[in-house]
C-alpha cells in the first residue's frame, strides 16, 4: 500500500507526462504546418511515448491499489519562433521532466518506499536517454544552421531519429 504522499505525487508525475505529451502535439502541428513533416512526425511519435510515460504510472498506481486522480492539463504553447526554438524547449522540458523524476526517487529513498523507488529506476533511464537525444538535436540544428538547405537537411535529420 502507498502512502497518501506518494500517491499524491505519482498523481502529479502523471499529469506532467500527460502535459509533455499534448506540448510535443502541439510542436508537431506547428512543424507540419511549417513544412518540416520530419520534425513533425518525430514529435508526433514522441508524444505517443510520453502518453505511454503517463500510462505506466496509472498502471503502477492501480496495481497498489491506489487512487488514480487525474488532473487537469495546462494548455500548450503553439507558437514558436523557428524549428531551433521548438527544440530548444523541448529539450529545457525534458530538463524539467529529470528534475522531478529526482525529485520523486530522491523522495521515495528518503521515505523507504522501495518498490516504487525501483520502479521509477525505469524513468531515471529514459530520462538521460530523453536529455541526451534533444540536446543532440539542438546540437545539430545549430551546426547545420538555417542558411540556404540546412533547416531542410535539420528536417531531414530530426526524421532519420524517429524510432529512436
């Protein structure tokens, strides 16, 4: 059985990945109605892969019996300045994602719930994993540039990822 405060915060880490989920949406509208269809079906996949962050949670918490209690979700934004500009926040919302899920592991230690310390081992991981490819693309954004063909050849990039 979790304990109130531990129910209360997985609650919450849900509602951030179900946000997480509906901004990479919203950047991926914007992609393809910008006309980089790579970046747009990247971000396309990868919300279906925070969804899924969400849905383990929930699963998590209904296998302990715990009470589900979704939250309300924050509109995205849906207006960016350029391709740079969307990864650049996604990549500082994917920084803001590992500071929680710290935050939630640093808790549970602390607490001796080491069940759910051991299932957020899972999250620790795909966090470094989300951290290093968003940066990455940052990265190669700004190598290539957005002079003549480079934001088509970063399009290009960003698709060649998707799956990943």
């Amino acid at each position: 059985m979790l304990s109130k405060e531990v129910v209360k915060k997985l609650n919450e880490q849900v509602a951030k990945e179900m946000y997480a989920s509906n901004l990479y949406l919203s950047m991926s509208s914007w992609c393809f109605q910008n006309r980089y269809e790579g970046a747009g079906a990247f971000l396309f996949e990868h919300a279906g892969q925070e969804n899924e962050h969400a849905k383990k949670l929930v699963t998590y918490l209904n296998e302990t019996d715990s009470i589900v209690e979704l939250q309300a979700i924050e509109k995205p934004e849906n207006n960016f300045k350029g391709l740079l500009d969307v990864f650049e926040k996604t990549y500082d919302h994917e920084v803001s994602i590992t500071k929680s899920i710290n935050e939630l592991v640093s808790f549970m230690l602390e607490n001796k719930d080491y069940s759910t310390f051991n299932f957020l081992q899972w999250y620790v991981a795909e966090q470094h994993e989300e951290e290093a490819l968003f940066r990455g693309i940052v990265d190669k954004i700004k190598l290539i540039g957005d002079k003549s063909n480079g934001l088509y050849l970063a399009d290009q990039y960003i698709k060649s990822l998707a799956g990943k």
